[in-house]
C-alpha cells in the first residue's frame, strides 16, 4: 500500500516559505520560548537509566495537560 | 531562566567542537534549525553513548557553564538513556537512546549541517517523534510532515 502524498496546508506553506526568508537567528529568536513548566522545571538535574523510566516519571509526576504521557 | 538563544547555540556547537564531542540537534530545536517554523522551549541534544564522548560532554557543558557534583558528572560519564540538566546558563536535554533511532552512527551518517551546527535528519526527527507516543509529539506530526514535503520540495 503507498501512503497517500501529503499536502501542505496553505497556510503553513506561507509559514515555511516566509521561515525560509529569515536568518537562522532570527528563526530561533522566534521559535525558543521560555515558560515555568511545574514538576519539570523544579529540579537542576535528572538521569534517568533508559527511556522508559523517564516515560514512566512523566506520567506518573507531570501534570496531564503538559502533553508528556503517552497516547 | 531565559530561553535559549542562538548565541547559546554556538556556544554548544564551539565547545563540543573543541572537545570532540559527537552530538545532534533533535526533536522540534532539531527541525527549527533546519528551518521549521514553530515554537519549543526546551533544546535537545542526541549524544553519542560512549565513554570517550561522556568525558567530552561533561567537560564541555562544564565550559559552557553548567555545574556538577563529581557523582552527577561520573553517572553521565558511565552513561544514561536521557539527562535533563537545569544547572546552566539554559536548559538541556540530553537524549542518548531516542526512541525510533536503532543506533547514533546511523543517525550522523544522516544528519544535516547547517552553519556548523550538527542535526539529525527531518526523518529521523519524526520517526523519534512518532516512536514516543507522547501527545505533544504526536500532535506537532503533521506540520512537521508537511514541512518535509516543502523541504524535499527545496531539494534538502
């Protein structure tokens, strides 16, 4: 079975196409946002031994609304 | 804590540079360098797991201006799947076994470069993305599709 192709939006090929006359500095000037996270933010360091584990912290410590469970 | 910068991404791309530490901007910091339009807070690094490339890393995020204890600096060393460091000038994430990437080597053979900066490739950012099953990954799937049309479109 072949995916069907996929179409972009005119709205993000407007999006693209203007990103694409910006520097790159100016893209992560507009794109890098900082913004207190609860739980996350409230710590300097985490490790954590496999990715699963830090699945797991996240949901069962983050709030739902962050979007960091899994679907 | 501001958020990050460009300047703070020389700073990774020159100090790890130095230290010859292999790295890949991945995730949406990834794409946005490549030029995807949309908002993050958070920059993420794949880093090779090797013990060579975990004395390099620490020695470079110390230079940058991160600060460990002995204990954290040895665990990075000896290595992690997944660091999350807010002990800097920005925050970090350090990802050394994204999900839906089998192997780092796989992935550099792959990447991008742009002004230096060494990423991971549009399709190695999505398959990742697509292999976490978190919701906020899934839910930034098809622009970031669409943007791979577009940039194959530009002969990326």
């Amino acid at each position: 079975m072949v995916d069907a192709p996929v179409k972009i939006p005119q709205e993000w090929l407007e999006e693209f196409e203007a990103a694409a006359q910006r520097t790159l500095e100016q893209r992560m000037k507009y794109a890098f946002i900082k913004t207190y996270k609860p739980v996350l933010d409230d710590e300097p360091v985490r490790l954590f031994d496999t990715m699963e584990d830090y699945r797991r912290w996240c949901e069962e410590n983050l709030p739902d609304w962050l979007g960091y469970g899994r679907v | 804590m501001a958020a990050f910068e460009y300047r703070q991404a020389e700073e990774i791309r020159d100090a790890f540079n130095r230290h010859g530490c292999r790295y890949l901007f991945i995730g949406k910091s990834g794409a946005i360098l490549l030029g995807f339009p949309d908002t993050t807070q958070d920059a993420d690094l794949f880093v090779e797991k090797s013990p060579e490339n975990g004395r390099s890393l620490v020695a470079a995020l110390r230079e940058i201006g991160f600060v460990f204890s002995g204990a954290v600096a040895a665990e990075i060393e000896r290595g992690k799947d997944f660091v999350q460091l807010k002990n800097g000038p920005f925050d970090l994430d350090l990802i050394f076994a994204p999900d839906g990437i089998e192997r780092f080597s796989d992935a550099w053979e792959r990447r991008v470069e742009v002004e230096g900066f060494t990423v991971c490739s549009l399709d190695d950012i999505i398959a990742s993305k697509l292999a976490s099953h978190r919701q906020k990954d899934l839910e930034s799937l098809p622009r970031l599709e669409s943007f791979r049309v577009y940039w194959r479109g530009k002969g990326k």
